[in-house]
C-alpha cells in the first residue's frame, strides 16, 4: 500500500479551492440564462396601458359557459372510439 504524506494530501485537497474565483465569477450565470430564455417580452413590465380585451356581454356569456362546464360535464367517449364519430 502507498503511502501519501498529510502535507502532500492536504495541498492536493486544498488545490481545488484555487478555481473558486472563476466558479464564483460564473455562480448563477445558468439560471439568469434559462430566465431570460423563458421570457417572452422583456420590455413588458414597462407597459402600464389597459389590456384591450372582451366586452362586458361577451366575457359574462363565456363565463356562464365555464361555470356550467362543471354543473352538467359533456360525456367522454369510450377510448377505443377516440377521434372517431
């Protein structure tokens, strides 16, 4: 068996630690990056003018629609007949 002098080993051990300044500098760098791939619009947080959006009958028609959804649920078929009629 060889035989390692505790110096020998601890300069091995502790010469790992000489690339923390470049790990450091880097630290965090995938995650800013994945951030900034999922966001659509960057600028978007400036926009401060209302959202252009339904009317007031139109959004009250398709809100019924969605609460009677879950009062009567249409019938699924079988799944041997999925996509066919």
């Amino acid at each position: 068996m060889v035989r390692i002098p505790l110096y020998l080993l601890a300069a091995l051990i502790l010469g790992g630690c000489a690339l923390t300044p470049r790990v450091d500098r880097h630290f965090g760098e995938s995650v800013r990056l994945a951030a900034a791939q999922q966001t659509l619009n960057p600028q978007a947080w400036r926009n401060t003018a209302p959202v252009a959006g339904m009317d007031g009958r139109s959004a009250e028609a398709v809100y019924e629609q969605y609460q009677k959804s879950y009062s009567a649920p249409q019938p699924h078929g079988s799944a041997l007949t999925t996509g066919t009629r």
